[in-house]
C-alpha cells in the first residue's frame, strides 16, 4: 500500500503543477472585482465575454485537472486512513 500511496503524492505533485500552469495561462477578464461589477474593460460593460479557441481549451482543461486532484487527493486519503486501520 505505500506503493500506491507514493503514486498517488507524485501524481497529485504533478496535476498540482498543471493546475497552477494553467490557472497563469488563462487571460484575465478584468481588473479584480471592480472589473466584474462594471469598471474596467475600456467602458465596454464589465469582464464578461465568451471564451474561444485555445482559452476554452485551457479553461476546460484546467477544470479537469481540479476534478482530478479532488480525486487523488481523495484517493489518497483514503488509502492512507484504510492503510492506518489495517494495521492496527
């Protein structure tokens, strides 16, 4: 079991990273809350506007890497409390 323990951590370390990657590739929509509500953006009506090409992409890929680390984090603990109980 601390096998797959350590396969989880690695695989966890490294959609971390992913993740973080691609939470810094996204273009911003505006300037913080501010933005949101109806500032910024040139006067153009707030932050709000489709998302095409390589930004969906990203955008959608890095929702599947949240879904991920919520798995093998999940995992992880699992393995780790079930892993604790056998051996006592």
């Amino acid at each position: 079991m601390d096998r797959v323990r350590n396969v989880l951590v690695v695989v966890e370390v490294v959609i971390a990273v992913l993740l973080m990657a691609g939470v810094l590739m996204q273009t911003p929509k505006a300037t913080g809350l501010g933005g949101t509500i109806g500032g910024g953006d040139g006067g153009l009506g707030g932050g709000y506007r489709t998302r095409r090409g390589l930004e969906r992409q990203i955008y959608w890929t890095t929702w599947v890497l949240v879904a991920g680390f919520l798995v093998a984090s999940v995992a992880n603990i699992w393995i780790s409390t079930h892993t604790a109980a056998a051996t006592r």
